[in-house]
C-alpha cells in the first residue's frame, strides 16, 4: 500500500472536500451502530440525531460533550455498543480508589488502531527494515501494545523491552541494533545519562535514528535536547487511551505541529469554558469525535488537553490538519513517569489513615534526570514525629498503598502539624517544578 513516502497516500492527502465527505458518512455510520444502544439511543432522541439527519459536520454541533466522569459513571461496559463476543481487548486508566475509565475494542479496532500507528511511524522515516524497541509499559498502559502493533503492522523488528532497566535497555539497543525507540520525553533524557555512565556516545556508538517521544508535555527546547544527546532526530506524538492511545496525531518530517488524523477522529478546538469554537489558530480544549470504531465509539469527548490548529498547509503534502505542541491541560490531571494521576486519588489514600491530618503536599521535580514526586503529609494529634519506628512502618504503609494506586513509588515524609503552609483561600496542594510541564 505504501507509495511516494507515505503509507496511505490517498487517504493522507486526500483533498480536504473529499475528506469532510468521508468523515460525514463515517459519522452516519457511528450514529447507525450507536443509535440502539440504551444510552444512546436516550441521547439522540433527546438531540432528534438520527443517521439520516447528518449531512454534514455542522450537525455534530447538536452532539452532547462525553466526559471522563461518563465513562466512569458507564464502568466497566455500559459504553460498549458491539456484544461482548467481538470485543477482544480493554484498557484502562490506573487507580482503585474510584471507577477508572475503560476503553474496549474489537478486532477491527485494533486492526485500525494498527495502521494508524503504522502510517505515524511510515511518515518519520520507519520502514520494515527498522529495528523498533519500546520503553513504554506494557498491559493496561497503551503505549506498549498500541505501538507494538503498529511497528508489527509496518514489517520492523520489534524489540517490546517495556518500561524500567535502563541498563538492559542499553544491551538490547546494541545488542540487536536499535533504530527506532518510543519513549516519554523525560526518559529519553534518563536513558542518555546511563548511556554516558556506561561510557557509550548513544550518537557514535549506536544505530539509532528515530526517537518518537510522547505520552506527556515537552518543550521544543526539550526535543531539541533530546535530539543532541542522541544525535538522531525526534517526532511528537499525541495519543490517549480514551481515542485507542499512540498514534492520534504525530509530527511530519516538517516537525511543525502534529497531523491529526481526521479519518479517524472529526478534531474540534473549543474554548473549555464557553464550549464554542475558538478562532481557527487560538488555543481551546481539544474535543474529538472517534469515527472509525465500533466497539466504544465516543462523541465529543472533551480531552482536556488545550492545543491550537496550525492554520495553512504543510509543505509535506498531507491535508490532515496540524495540532500545535500542547499547552497543558484545563483540569488537574498531572503526569510523571508517563503516568497520569488525580491529586484526588492522592488525598483518598491519605485520608484513609486516621493518624494522619488533614493537610498534604505534593511536589514534582527532576533530580538527576529522574522526574521524582514526594508526598509530605502531616501527622495527627494522635502521633509524635519522634516515634521513629512507628512513624517508619506508617511510612512503609503509606508508600505501598500509593503504589497500588498511581502505579509509580513517591516519596512518602511525615511531617509535623502545622509545618505545611496554609494558602489563604483554596490549598495549594501540588507543586510542579520541572521545567517542561
Ligand atoms: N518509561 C520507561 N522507563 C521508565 C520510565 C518511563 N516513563 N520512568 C522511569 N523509568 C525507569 C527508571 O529509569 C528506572 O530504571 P533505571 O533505574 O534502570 O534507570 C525504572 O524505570 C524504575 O523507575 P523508578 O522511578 O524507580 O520506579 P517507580 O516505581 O516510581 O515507577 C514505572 C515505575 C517506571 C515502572 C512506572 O512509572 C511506569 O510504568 N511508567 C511507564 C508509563 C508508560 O509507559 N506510559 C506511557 C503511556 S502511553
Ligand atoms: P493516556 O490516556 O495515559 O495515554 O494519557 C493521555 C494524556 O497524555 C493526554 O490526554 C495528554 O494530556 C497527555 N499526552 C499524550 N501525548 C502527549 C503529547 N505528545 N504532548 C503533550 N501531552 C501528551
Ligand atoms: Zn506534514
């Protein structure tokens, strides 16, 4: 199928008036499979959407926003509009303390999901000839599986070493001559450092050249870093579990915004408190309407994430349109290690200690290299902060249950009453200070 550099040609530069026809009717088409399912059928009736009344992407004006809070008020299948017999996989976000969110798909999901990560990794220059090695964790996260199988589908040979051992990381990229990684921003700078205390130059001594980066905010400063420690050159992608995960939109060779594929998803930037459209080129909330799934598929689902279109065309020959770097987020979701994580799952854990008080710190930072999160929570009337042994075991505890919930290790202190600073007004309860987010 791949042609002239691009993997899919006729559908990446398809002429934008042939595009919007195929997003109509793939909208139709949703709405077809969505309409006989309890809550949508609810949904449309009270909206007057039926397939037959779209006719064009005006129409998707009249479609309600889904949230993050629908789809964990639906957990774990109430969203799912295809009989449990097609559906062959789920992801989910971390977290026990509430209802984490789910996403199911089919086979034909997945098979699209496939090519779509397929055509991303096609566009920077990866080719079945490419050695692919993945650092991102695999199950539940879908940066593993998403990209595996999009490295599957375009013929590379994949290396699915997963998240963590950097050292192992290192054998396997010299050892079976790497070419292309995935990794998040803030490791790619981690796993330079182990290259230079183990004494290998990752530019001379190795076959790399590729890194897709992802999964949480960078700077072009950031990339820029990224792509001198290692001598190869670096692409932005954007995905999340709730639109498959990889592979949504990705940077060109132009590395001048993200193509979002709009055959698979209709993109909307909204300004997150109005819910309007925001002039074509100012910052909104990305709102994207899946319309190539079958299994889940989710209508106007509000991100969170705030990016802008990069107006005019790109010199690169594709229509899709291009998202800008995003700018962070219209809610309080923080992610560290690629991890995505609610204060609130935070401060559940820790009231569920009764010799704990009420007030809590959280503070981000990179220490050498290693984005670190530590939790400093003050004890309560009932505990003395010189009563080590006790003070270590709650530690102990303490660590061990925030583990199971966020899925990455902070560091716990216990602090005195009294010592966290009050903010007049609303607590001041995170405090971020890497440079990039
Ligand atoms: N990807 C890959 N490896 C990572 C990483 C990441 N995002 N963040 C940290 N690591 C590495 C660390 O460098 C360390 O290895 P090293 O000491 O050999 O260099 C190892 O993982 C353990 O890290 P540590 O910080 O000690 O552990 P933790 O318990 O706090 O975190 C992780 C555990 C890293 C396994 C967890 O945060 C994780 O799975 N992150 C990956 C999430 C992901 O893939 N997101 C993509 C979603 S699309
Ligand atoms: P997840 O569902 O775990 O894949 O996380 C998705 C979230 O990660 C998105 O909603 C964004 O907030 C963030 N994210 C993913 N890719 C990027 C990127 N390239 N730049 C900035 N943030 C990103
Ligand atoms: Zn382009």
């Amino acid at each position: 199928m791949a042609s002239n550099g691009f993997w899919n040609e006729e559908i990446e530069t398809m002429k934008r008036s042939d595009l919007e026809k195929l997003q109509v009717e793939r909208l139709r088409k949703t709405v077809e499979i969505a309409q006989h399912s309890p809550y949508y059928s609810e949904v449309f009736k009270k909206n007057n959407i039926t397939p037959e009344s779209i006719k064009s992407l005006e129409d998707l004006q009249r479609f309600p926003f889904t949230t993050k809070e629908d789809l964990r008020s639906h957990y774990p299948f109430g969203l799912v509009l295809v009989p449990m017999e097609k559906v062959v996989r789920v992801h989910s976000s971390s977290g026990t303390t509430g209802n984490p969110t789910v996403v199911a798909h089919s086979q034909k999901d997945l098979d699209e999901w496939a090519e779509q990560v397929a055509r991303c990794m096609y566009m920077v220059g990866c080719r079945n000839t490419d050695v692919f090695q993945n650092t991102s964790g695999y199950g539940m996260f879908t940066g593993g599986l998403g990209y595996q199988y999009g490295a599957e589908r375009l013929g590379a040979v994949t290396v699915p070493a997963a998240a963590g051992n950097s050292k192992r990381q290192i054998k396997f990229i010299m050892d079976f001559g790497t070419t292309v990684i995935h990794a998040i921003p803030s490791y790619a700078t981690r796993l330079a450092e182990v290259f230079y205390e183990m004494g290998i130059d990752p530019k001379k001594d190795t076959k790399l050249r590729i890194f897709c980066l992802g999964a949480e905010p960078h700077s072009e400063e950031q990339r820029q870093r990224i792509e001198q420690l290692f001598g190869i050159k670096a692409y932005n992608c954007f995905g999340m579990s709730e639109m498959n995960g990889p592979g949504v939109a990705f940077e060109c060779k132009e590395q001048n915004g993200l193509h979002v594929w709009e055959d698979y998803v209709i993109p909307e930037i909204l300004d997150p408190v109005t819910l309007q459209p925001v002039p074509e080129g100012e910052v909104g909330e990305l709102v994207l309407t899946t319309i190539n799934r079958e299994a889940m598929p989710l209508f106007r689902y509000r991100t969170r994430d705030l990016t802008r279109f990069i107006p005019g065309d790109c010199p690169c020959g594709r229509t899709h349109r291009r998202l800008a770097r995003f700018q962070g987020r219209s809610d309080d979701m923080i992610i560290v290690k690629g991890v995505n994580i609610f204060p609130i799952q935070i401060e559940r854990i820790l009231m569920g200690f009764k010799e704990l008080g009420m007030n809590y710190l959280i503070t981000i930072d990179t220490i050498s290299n290693n984005d670190e999160m530590q939790v400093e929570v003050e004890i309560g009337d009932n505990m003395r902060i010189d009563d080590y042994p006790t003070l270590q075991n709650l530690t102990k505890e303490i660590t061990r249950q925030l583990k199971d919930e966020i899925l990455l290790t902070p560091k716990v202190k216990l602090v005195e009453k009294g010592s966290i600073p009050q903010a007049e007004g609303k607590a001041v309860r995170v405090k971020d200070f890497r440079k990039n987010h």
